[in-house]
C-alpha cells in the first residue's frame, strides 16, 4: 500500500532552562495513504507531540519525516507554513472558531491563502458545510451553535482545502456521548467515503474503535497496536 506518512527513528527533546525532556525516543511509523490511525497513551506519552510533528507544526530534534514523499523535518519555517496550509486539515478539541465570523466565514479562512477567487471560495465552502451537514447553519455565528455543531464547522474547516492529511487532537474531548458519535462517525466517512487519511489523538477507547488501526505510545516510544478487529473483539 502507498505510504503517505513515513517517520524514521524520530527523537524529540525539549529544553527548559538548563534541562532536557525527552519525549519521543526513536519512534518509527508508516502511515498508509486512506488510513484512519488512532493515538492512544498516557499524559505525556508524545501523542501530540507525534502528531504536531508529522503534521508540521513542530520539527524532530533527530531522525526524518516524509509526508507524501516531501521530507518535510528539513523545511525551513517559511517552507514548512506554505506546506501545512496546502497539505494539512487540523481538527482539535476546542473548535478554535472565530466568535466574530459565522460559520461560512470561519470554514473559508484557510482559502484566503490561496489564489482561488470569491466565487471559487464560496464553492468550496458551501461543498464542505454540505458534506458535514451544516448547509443551513451557513450565517450562524458560532455563539448560535451547539457544541457539536461547532465541531461539525471546524471539520468543514479542516476538509476545505481538500487537504492531503487530517489530523485530530482529541476531537471528542469537550463533547456530550451523542455529539461525540456524530463526530467521529463524521470522520469515519470522510476516511471511507472521501478516502481522507485521518490520524486522530485521543485518551478514549471508544473512539479508537472507530479507527481502522491504534498505536499506543509509552514513554515516547510505539509499544503495540492494534487493528480494528481484535479491539472489537476485545
């Protein structure tokens, strides 16, 4: 299967003062291109930090990361910026919507950094609202929204630009059991429907069920994983 996401020997250490943090410690990860990979570890096992990494938003102190072929861990900043907004959708756990924007307004933010023109932009948001069920929330402020639905907004965000990787930190953490389902059955389609390679950060073993695989990470390093059907069967 085609590799989208190759991570090699990857360490990453943070500084504090006179101090080192070690928090990855040589992880090694091939994500295939259509998978839906779930995080599962410990606070302060370097599920997000693995995520940050693989989706540029942090680099490694050691090893290499190629995302679709680019070995994005030698991208200057300015490389690495133009990269993510092209390449990356990201979905976290508090929404990080605009209060002052409605709904269509947020979803078209990441295509201002495009060339496509106004029509183009309403296209393309008016299609992503569509595919999360929010066609008719479009003018809403996010202030007129259920917390469900303002998660349903930001996914339509995060798909927008079509990008090549979603990531997703704990994207069920602030919501109730019925609009957690909703969400990450959301997620579950756009995996099987729209073929979107997903790798989702999250503490709950539910919503790893959802994904087609779970790694779990100890202490910055890969310890097992499990596929879809043994978790079920669990």
């Amino acid at each position: 299967m085609d590799t989208l996401v190759d991570i090699n020997n990857v360490r990453k250490v943070y500084k504090r003062d006179a101090f080192e943090v070690p928090v990855l410690n040589g992880v090694t990860l091939e994500v295939p291109r259509g998978d839906f990979l779930a995080l599962m570890g410990p606070s302060g096992s370097g599920k997000t930090t693995l995520l940050n990494l693989m989706a540029g938003i942090d680099r490694p102190t050691a090893g290499s990361i190629f995302v679709d072929g680019k070995e994005i861990s030698r991208f200057s900043e300015t490389q690495l910026a133009s990269w993510r907004a092209r390449h990356v959708g990201f979905i976290f756990q508090m929404y990080n919507l605009i209060p002052v924007l409605n709904a269509a307004e947020n979803v078209e933010l990441p295509l201002l950094l495009t060339k496509l023109s106004k029509k183009e932009r309403r296209e393309h948001v008016h299609a992503a609202l569509g595919i999360v069920g929010l066609e008719d929330r479009s003018l809403h402020y996010p202030r007129q929204l259920s917390g469900g639905q303002e998660q349903r907004v930001a996914i339509a965000r995060a798909i927008v630009t079509d990008p090549t990787l979603l990531v997703a930190d704990e994207p069920t953490g602030d919501l109730d059991a019925k609009n957690a389902q909703e969400t990450l059955d959301l997620l579950q389609r756009l995996n099987t429907e729209y073929q979107k390679t997903i790798v989702m950060v999250t503490h709950d073993p539910k919503a790893a069920l959802h994904a087609k695989r779970t790694l779990h990470l100890e202490k910055g390093l890969l310890v097992n994983g499990y596929n879809l059907d043994t978790m079920a069967s669990a």
